[in-house]
C-alpha cells in the first residue's frame, strides 16, 4: 500500500468508537473474537466485521491457532498516522501558547483589580 | 460534541487523501475554496462538499469576509486525534526498538563473517 492509502484506511478504520475500543482492550494484550464481543454486548458476526476492517488496515494481525485464531495490535500504521499529525503540531501548540499567554494575562489584571481595590478599601479606612 | 464523537468525526475527515491535502495547503496560510480548488483540477462544488466535512468536523473554519470566506485550520481536533494514538506509542517504539536489536545483530553476524573470510584468506596466502 502507498502511504496515502495506509492513511485512508488507517483514519477511516478510527473513524468508529466500537473499532477504537477493540483497539484499546488489544492494548492489554491478544484476545479471541470470543473475549472481544463480550463487554461489548454485540453478536459475534459483528465483531467479526470490525476485525476485518481493523485487519484490511494492517491495525490487527490474528494468530495462527485455528480455534482461537488470537487478535493481536499492529502499531506501524498508527505510527503513520501520528506521524501525519505530528505535521500540524506546532498549530495546537501554538494555540495553546496563545491560551497560557490569555490566562497570564487574566491573572495579571485580576491581580491589578484586587491592589486597586485594596487600595481603595484602605484609602476609604483613613477618611 | 463528545470526546468519542469528536474523535469519530475528525478520522473520518482525515480518511479522504483530498481532505488532507487541503489542510496541508491550509497549514501554509490561509486560503479561499478558488485558490483551494485551483491545485486540485476539481470543481468548486466538489472542493466545497470537502470543506463541509472538514467544517463539520471542526479541522477548519471560515472566515467571516463575505466575499473570499478564507479557510484556516483549526488544530484542537488535531491534538485530540493525536493525543488519542499516544496511548499506542509504547507499541510501535517497542516495534522500533526490536527492529533496532535485529540490524545491530545483522550488522554484527556481518563483521563476524567479513573478519573470518579476511583470516581464511590470509591463511591461503600463507599456504
């Protein structure tokens, strides 16, 4: 597959809650169809239409043994993707810059507004 | 939107080559759908139907000047895709690092067999 094409189908195996969570549980280890559906309160047959996606994606790999045929994490395309992203980093870092630099300044006037206050209070003592 | 339905919704922009490439255009300044659809020999409409997705998903945002309505990117959805791949890291560095362990071996396995062809040979000169 080019790189253009592992993306597509790495983003759009991401694209669904069920398939991310299948990938999370597998980050605790390999698992059979059989465990994966369970939590899931989903039928067999539609676990098993999630791996395939999963699988076409290169995200999975399933084992050899016939009866458990075990499912287990394949990182490289999700190394791609971050990679992708990591393209873009400095425009999220800079706008969390940009958010560091507003709450500074937030602190700095409420720090201002109480002084003047107190000021005043003290100021209002004397009279 | 919640977190898993942002996350739904930005993999499913990022699964398209041409949605992608439109940001990547996007992360060198801003840009109207014209200048947008110019590179992409596509028809304005077709650019725009990408644009809608990409808004819908939060990836960009348009401006407000009636005229040219200039996109830009809009990176928090970026991070949170990004953020998400982090918590696989450990898999594709694990990955990285066997891949390290087996050319150090390979390169290893070569001196050996360099270095003792280089004494079977002197041997020969000898002889």
């Amino acid at each position: 597959m080019t790189t253009a094409r592992t993306l597509d189908s790495t983003f759009a195996a991401l694209a669904d809650p069920t398939r991310r969570a299948i990938l999370a549980r597998l980050s605790l280890g390999e698992a059979s169809v059989n465990e994966l559906a369970e939590p899931f309160a989903m039928s067999q047959p539609a676990i098993s239409k999630h791996l395939k996606v999963l699988e076409l994606a290169g995200l999975i790999s399933r084992g050899r043994d016939a009866q458990r045929r075990p499912c287990r994490i394949e990182a490289a395309p999700l190394a791609q993707a971050s990679g992708w992203l990591d393209n873009y980093r400095r425009f999220w870092e800079h706008s969390f810059a940009q958010l560091d630099d507003l709450l500074e300044e937030l602190k700095a006037e409420q720090a201002a507004a109480k002084k003047s206050t107190k000021r005043r209070n003290t100021k209002g003592d004397k009279t």
